[in-house]
C-alpha cells in the first residue's frame, strides 16, 4: 500500500555523477539534512524529484546495508517523458534533489532454491542489488544479461570479473537474443526467476513461464506499460464522485480525467509517477465501492484481494467510490 498516511520527503545532493555507459549516467545520492537515508532491501526503488518539478522513479543498484547514500542508474531517453534528459543534462555534483523512501514492489524472495536472473538493458539496475544479496548468503544463482552492444551494457564488466561463469552476457550485435525458451527451461523446482528490461523481454518471458507451468515463480518489473494494455478505453460520460475519507473531501471524476488528476486538486502529496498503471505508486486503498480495475500492475482479482487501486488508470463501477486516502 503506497498512499496512506503522509508522505516523508528527503533531500539529498549529487555527491558524485558518473557516465558509466554512453548513455547512462550514475548518481550517488548523499542526505543534506541527516547521517542516514531510511533504510531498503534489493528489488526498491525511489521516487526522485527533479529540480523542474518532474518526478520519475529509479532502481536502487547500491548496497542496501549502506544507509549513508543512495545510487541510481538513469538511461536517456530521447523520446521518454523528460526527466532522463533533464538528469542527464541539467544534474550534476551539487545538485540538491528531493526523495521519498524506497518502495519495493519487485521483492527478493529471499528462501528460494536457487535464482535465475534475466536483465534486459537498464532492467539490470534492480538485477545488480538482487545479485550481490543472493551472493552474501552464499545462494545459487545466475544471471542472464541482454543489451544492444557490450559498451552499453551497465556494469557487464564488473559483474562478469566479479562472479565469472555465473553471468552469461548476450549483446545483441554480437550474440543475438537472450534464448529464452532455453533459459526458462532452466529453472527447477524451488527456483524463482526474476526478470526486468523492455516490454518485448517480459512478455517473452512470461509466455514462456507461462507455457512451462512455473508462472508463480516470476517475478518480474516494468519500466513501460505493456503494448496491450495501451489501447483507448471509452469511460463513463457522466463519471463519478470519489471521496477522500482521510482528507473529509469529495471530488468528481469527469470522463476526461483520471481519479488521480482529480484527487491530486486537493491532494498534492498524492505518490504518484507512471500514470499508466505499472508502476504501482498511487495505489490506493478502496473502502466503498466497486472499482474497475486497469493497469499492469496486478490482475484485478489480485486488486480485489488487497483491497486496493490503481487511481491513475482505473474508473468506478459504482456511482461513488471511496478512498482512503
């Protein structure tokens, strides 16, 4: 559950700023007001607030048992939504930024028989933390790592000095694709396999978990919304009034606005980040009503078992819906 209760906010500074690839760029992440950030384990994230206004979410790739700094990865992207062009332009040594604490919706199960890891691109970002945790525990592991070129690819050759044969690196203008019928045929019982990169790997990957009877042992994280769930959607003419049980208010929720454009007229301290419904930041806890669930994120069976909402995609069945936010 991400908006409940209020929201702390850190501020930190660029401490150090490396180009580690082309084009990615590494920032490490030092608190301004305290000794220690609060406190994460492989798999989180962090919502990062850019000095324009922009926030965009980013991996976690340091050691979690270092509370003293933070360390993000950012690709450019020259046709995303802005805010890897401003940090790869605008950010550097100095640059006073805002965070909120980590969130990890793609969590290391942490008694698992052995790990099989697939990255796909900056997908290795998460990846990297989930390594080195399976690593000090003395697991069994391996690593799958895809990219367009080896001088792409973000800590390939780190990793590969460090753990050897356990990480198969496939740059795609030397190696192809990831085989991934091959890996996933790999994973034995009592493995879980974890994956993250583009939207063509995932779907790839699940296909084929999906055909081998092992889904329930993905896990894997999006960085964009899957093609399939990109369509238009006709929503309500007349839309729908959501109250904000917290916060004592009502809002309502025209045809041409999602529920977290609504709320977010009186509640600005709403998390929020993708606005297409994989990221998981405004989910939000349903108290009455009957949603309709969208998004990438769960299936609304899983929404309707945790009770909760994606309010940046989903609309209400209902005339009402309320939140408890």
């Amino acid at each position: 559950m991400n908006n409940t209760g209020s929201i702390t906010r850190h501020a930190v500074r660029v401490a150090d700023r490396l180009e580690i690839t082309p084009d990615v760029v590494m920032l490490r992440l030092e608190p301004t007001e305290s000794a220690a950030l609060p406190a994460w384990d492989a798999g989180a994230h962090i919502e990062l607030h850019l000095p324009s206004g922009l926030s965009r979410h980013y991996s976690l790739c340091s050691d979690p048992r270092d509370t003293s700094q933070y360390t993000v990865c950012v690709l450019r992207e020259e046709q995303g939504r802005g805010g890897s062009l401003e940090i790869h332009r605008d950010v550097s040594v100095g640059t006073k930024l805002i965070t909120k604490a980590p969130k990890n919706l793609f969590p290391l199960i942490e008694d698992a028989k052995s790990y099989l890891f697939i990255a796909g691109g900056i997908g290795i970002t998460p990846i990297k933390a989930m390594i080195e945790a399976v690593a000090r525990r003395g697991q069994d592991w391996r690593l799958i790592y895809g990219g367009r070129s080896l001088s792409s690819m973000a800590f390939a050759d780190e990793l590969k000095a460090e753990y050897g044969d356990l990480v198969t690196l496939v740059p795609l203008d030397s190696a192809g694709l990831i085989d991934v019928s091959r890996a996933v045929a790999s994973v034995g019982e009592g493995s879980h396999l974890y994956c993250c990169g583009p939207t063509g790997l995932l779907n790839a990957v699940t296909a084929e978990c999906e055909s081998a009877g092992i889904g329930p042992a993905l896990h894997i994280e999006r960085f964009t919304a899957p093609d399939d769930k990109r369509e238009e959607v006709e929503n309500d003419p007349a839309g729908f009034d959501v109250e904000l049980r917290e916060s004592g208010v009502t809002v309502h929720v025209g045809a041409d606005e999602s529920i977290l454009d609504a709320v977010m007229t009186v509640r600005e301290d709403i998390d929020s980040s993708c606005h297409e419904g994989y990221c998981g930041s405004c989910e939000s806890r349903v108290l009455e009503g009957v949603p309709e669930h969208r998004g990438s994120l769960m299936t609304p069976e899983e929404h309707d078992e945790e009770g909760t909402m994606l309010i940046c995609v989903g609309r209400s069945k209902t005339p009402k819906l309320v939140l408890d936010l």
